[in-house]
C-alpha cells in the first residue's frame, strides 16, 4: 500500500495507447491538470510506429509536478497491457483513461475524493459523456443492467488481489466486464457527476460487438438462461440488421 500524501489515497491514472498520435496529448493534458495532486500517471505503449512517443515526452516536458512512467513493449493486446499498467502502478485506486478520452474537468477527482465516498466503498462509477467530434450526449451507466465504463470509474487496486487480473481474451473486449461481475454489488456506488468525456470512435465504442460480449459473459457466469441468451442474440441481431437497412433507406 502507498503512502498517502495527507492522508489522502494515491491514485493511479492509466492510459494504454498504441499508435495514438492524434489524440494522446489531450488525454495526457487532461490528467495532467488535474487540481488532485496524490496522483501518479502510467502509460503503458504498445510499441507505437508513429510520433506517439515523441509527442509523450514532449508534453511532459511542460509537467513536471506529476509522477509519470512511461512503458513501451509489445503486449498481446488491451488487457495484456492494462495488467502490465495495474503491476506497474503504486496507487491505492485505479481509474484507466483511455488515449482519446479525457475528464470531465480538471476538479473531477477532488470532487470524487472530498465526497468522502472512497470511505466507505469500492468502486465509485458514473455516466459519461459520449462526443463524436459533433455533438456530446451523456450515456446513462447502470450497474443493474451491467453497464459500467473503465474511464468513468474509480476503483481501488486491491479488488485486484482478490478477484484477480483481466482475462487476456484479445481480441475480444469482454474482460472488463468479467471482472466487475466478480466484485459484490455492495462494493460498488455511482456518482453523481459524469467522470468521462469519451471518444465514441473507440475500440469499446464500435459497432455491437460488445453488447454480444455482455450477454456471453451473462450467460457464462449464469446470470441468464440458455432461453434467454439465444433470444437476447437473436433480437440483437436483428435490431442490427433494422438499423442497417434505415441508414441504407436514408
């Protein structure tokens, strides 16, 4: 366990990238300015071939107050190098932001911290706030209904020393989602603020692959029948086909 700068938890922001040119410096900007100061920052690269890496070390060179390391090696994908980050880390909590993705505001972490909800939970999540480059929506997050996003959550590490690491199921992303059905339910709270402000062009937030993980995951860990896993397919099946055939119609 680190030690707390006036008793206050060290929080470890992670942001995984590969080949993250275009967006890495707004993401490291928004964790870099943030007011919370008992943070450190991991990135965890996956061997980059464009100017990722020249671009971290040139932003760093602005932020010197925050305690960054930075990793570069190949890794067998996404929650291959979101484990390597979680060793590499020394916080108390975790929040993992993804390149492209950023806070909500520069206060947002002293906000979650004076609530004095780390106290007495877990796992602290919200909405987020989806932007396409044109227009920003907030997505409602449920903990009920299994929805419940990396960026916008806070969780302490040690869920990690009893429920274990993320599954490696490249390239499927679905490991997530594992491991927050693990922790009991009582550990989690949601906040009342949006913590995120998310890239929707995403590799969490393409196409309905996802919602197809979630219901095998469902399904795996009998939180759904047999009946109900094959009518959940089938009507996202066809839902997707529907949505398809209107854009073709427009």
């Amino acid at each position: 366990m680190s030690q707390n700068l006036h008793c206050k938890p060290l929080i470890s922001i992670i942001t995984v990238c590969y080949n993250a040119e275009k967006v890495i410096e707004k993401t490291m900007l928004s964790v870099l300015c943030q007011s919370y100061k008992n943070i450190e920052y991991v990135i965890v690269d996956g061997m980059s071939t464009d100017k990722t890496l020249e671009i971290i070390e040139r932003t760093l060179k602005s932020y010197k107050n925050v305690p960054v390391k930075i990793v570069s090696e190949n890794d067998n994908g996404i929650y291959d190098a979101m484990n390597k980050a979680i060793s590499y880390s020394n916080g108390d909590w975790l929040n993992f932001m993804n390149a492209g993705d950023v806070f909500s505001g520069p206060t947002i972490i002293s906000e979650i911290v004076s609530s004095g909800l780390m106290n007495t939970s877990s796992f602290i999540y919200s909405d987020f706030i989806a932007n396409d480059g044109h227009k920003a929506r907030l997505i409602p997050q449920s903990l009920e209904k299994g929805k419940i996003l990396h960026q916008s959550s806070l969780y302490k590490k040690s869920l990690h020393y009893k429920y274990g690491l993320f599954y490696v199921t490249h390239p499927y992303i679905v490991s997530d989602y594992l491991f927050f059905l693990q922790i009991p339910q009582g550990e989690f709270v949601k906040y009342s603020t949006p913590i995120s402000v998310n890239d929707i062009s995403g590799i969490s937030m393409q196409g309905f692959w996802l919602e197809y993980g979630r219901i095998s995951a469902d399904f795996m860990m009998r939180r759904i029948s047999e009946g109900k896993f094959v009518f959940l397919v089938i009507k996202r099946f066809i839902y997707n086909i529907a949505k398809r055939m209107l854009r073709f119609v427009k």
